[in-house]
C-alpha cells in the first residue's frame, strides 16, 4: 500500500527534479541517497505488513476467507469450467437420449471466467518457475 503510494517511480520522479535543481553535485547525490533510503524503509514496512498478513491466525468467516480466498476462486473457476463443457452437455445428452425437452439451461459467459482461469494458471505457472530457478523458496 505504502509501495504504490512512494514506489520507484515517485522517487525516480522526485530523483529527476533534484537533478534539475541548481545544487552542487554533493548535495544532489545526498538528497538522492535520503530518497533512496525513503524508499527502503518504505519497501521494508510493506514486507512487515504482508508478513503480518501472512502469519495471521484470525479465527472465524474473516480468517477463513483471508487464509482461502485463492483456493475458493480456484474452486470457483474449475466448478465453472466443469459445469459448462461437461456437465451442462451430459445433461442435455441424457435429455435427448430420454426426449425430454429442456426449455432452459444456464450458461456462463466463459469470456469474463476464462481471462481470470488464465492469469490464476499463469501465476501458478510463474510461482512453478520462481521455485525451480531458486528464486523463493
């Protein structure tokens, strides 16, 4: 939250103002060095706050959903995925197979479900790699 708020680009921002400014180059680089040590204390207070986060055991419907909320879109996405290309379809079959007439099925606008299926896939895949080259543990 501080991140976005102060991140890089608002200190290389303020960085490229204290270089258009009129002052020695030893003064230029020590505003330079205070904005960068801003940034890192910034950095390290949102990495205290998603540590907090992380290790949080609140019990209850809030801690269930702060620990589950990415499982249960997982869930969400497949159980989607599952009842319009399989389910939906075997009981239309088993309509026709018996003749009876089904007036209305629902369906699911697959072009909103399926761009969030690929970026949950595509973190997934990425978070894959993270650990295979050694980046996180």
């Amino acid at each position: 939250m501080l991140g976005k708020l102060f991140g890089g680009d608002t200190v290389k921002a303020i960085s490229n103002v204290v270089d258009d400014m009129h002052f020695s180059g030893e003064e230029k680089e020590k505003l330079k060095l205070q904005f960068e040590e801003i940034q890192a204390k910034l950095k390290s207070k949102q990495m205290d706050i998603n540590l907090a986060d992380a290790q949080s055991t609140a019990g209850g419907l809030s801690g269930f959903m702060q620990r589950s909320w990415r499982p249960l879109i997982g869930m969400s996405c497949a159980l989607a995925i599952f009842w319009e290309f399989v389910l939906s379809k075997f009981i239309l079959f088993i309509c026709g197979l018996f003749q009876y007439e089904v007036v209305n099925i629902p369906q699911l606008d697959m072009g909103t479900l399926m761009p969030l299926v690929m970026s949950l896939l595509g973190m997934g895949a990425l978070r894959t790699f993270e650990k295979t080259k050694g980046v996180t543990k």
